[in-house]
C-alpha cells in the first residue's frame, strides 16, 4: 500500500490568488527564547495553498465548509493526466472516459509550477472550461480537483465555471501537487479544516493506492 501525499507545504513562500492575503506566519512563543514552549501565529485567506471550495463559496445558501459529507470527500478517485493542453474542453472529459465516476483530479503543466518552487502566481494556468464543468456534472461527478489555485480561467467576466459545479453541489479541490502522480485510480482522502461556515479552507489532501 503506498500514499501520495498531494498537499502543497503551506509556508510563507506560497503563491496566492491576486488579490488573496498574503501568508503571514510569526512565533508568539518559542523555545529557543527560552519560552515554555513554541506557539505560532498564522494568518491566510481561506482558499491558500491546497483547499477546498464548498458551493458556499460563490451561490448563497448553499453548503459551508464544515457541512460538507465525508461520503464525497473519501473514496475512489480517478486522476487524469491531461498532458500540455492549456485548458480542459468537453473533448479532455469525453477522452477520459468518466462514466461511474464520482471523483476526478485533473493534472496538468500546472503540477511542474509547485515542483519548481514558484512563488510568483502564474496568471497561465490550464483552467476547467465553463462546458466541461457542465458536462462532469451531467455525468454525475461529485468532486472535482485540479492542480493550481483556481479551477477557473483568470481574469474571468463571471466565475461561470464554478457555478456550474458548486450550484449542482461539485466539490472542488483546488492547490494540488500530482507531479509524482500518474494517472489512474486511487482512493482520495481529502481532509478539510472544519471551519464554522466556512467558505473555504485548507487540506491535507492524500491519494492511496489501490
């Protein structure tokens, strides 16, 4: 049995979504001072590094963070390594053949962004075409991951590919790190922060081999 863990290591070099809060991280205590013990402060926008997106995110009304099932954040996954495409169309989800499938993370170039420590946000993303989305959702999709910050085009007029998954209640998982991933099926345990009506927050997110 091996895992991959598919985190991205939160530190204060993480790249954000433009205009996101930066990282910040800063000892309140620390045993090399001689204090007791060594206690951080930390302090980061809700969808940094690796993390989930509940339908909270962007349709009103809809589920929080902390509301979201474990039954659709574990269980088998189907990962897809689309290649050097610069966006995931209707053909990239017809090709991957996803019928009966529930869970699906997308890897792309995007991967080679974390393997190489950049810490400059990358505006080139391969992003989740608005059609495609729909077509997941139409196939019965209830998770679907990908592997940089956001699952949608940038400089987008309206977030369209976000609402065709979370208004159909599509978990996303966004801030992947599948470089040592090859396609295939695995189990994905992916671990939210609770957080109280959360619209977001940070995973450990690990795939199992089956």
């Amino acid at each position: 049995m091996k895992f991959y863990d598919i985190t991205v290591p939160f530190s204060t070099e993480l790249p954000v979504y433009p205009g996101d809060p930066v990282v910040q991280i800063s000892q309140v205590a620390s045993l090399a001072a001689g204090d007791i013990c060594t206690v951080s402060h930390l302090s980061f926008g809700s969808h940094t590094g690796t993390h989930v997106d509940p339908p909270a995110h962007f349709v009103a009304g809809m589920a929080t963070l902390d509301e979201l099932p474990l039954e659709v954040l574990i269980g088998p996954v189907r990962v897809v390594d689309v290649g050097e495409i610069s966006a995931i169309d209707v053909a990239t989800i017809e090709a991957a053949k996803l019928d009966g499938v529930e869970r699906v993370l997308f890897k792309t170039r995007n991967s080679r962004l974390w393997q190489a420590g950049v810490r400059e946000f990358e505006k080139e993303f391969v992003y989740l075409e608005t059609e495609a989305a729909e077509r997941l959702v139409a196939l019965g999709v209830k998770l679907v991951g990908i592997d940089y910050l956001s699952i949608e085009k940038f400089n987008f007029e309206q977030p369209t590919t976000h609402y065709a998954l979370l208004r159909n209640n599509v978990v996303i998982v966004e801030g992947l790190n599948l470089t040592e991933v090859v396609a295939g099926n695995y189990e994905l345990i992916c671990l939210p922060m609770k957080i109280k009506r959360g619209d977001g927050g940070p995973a450990r997110v690990v795939l199992r081999e089956l």
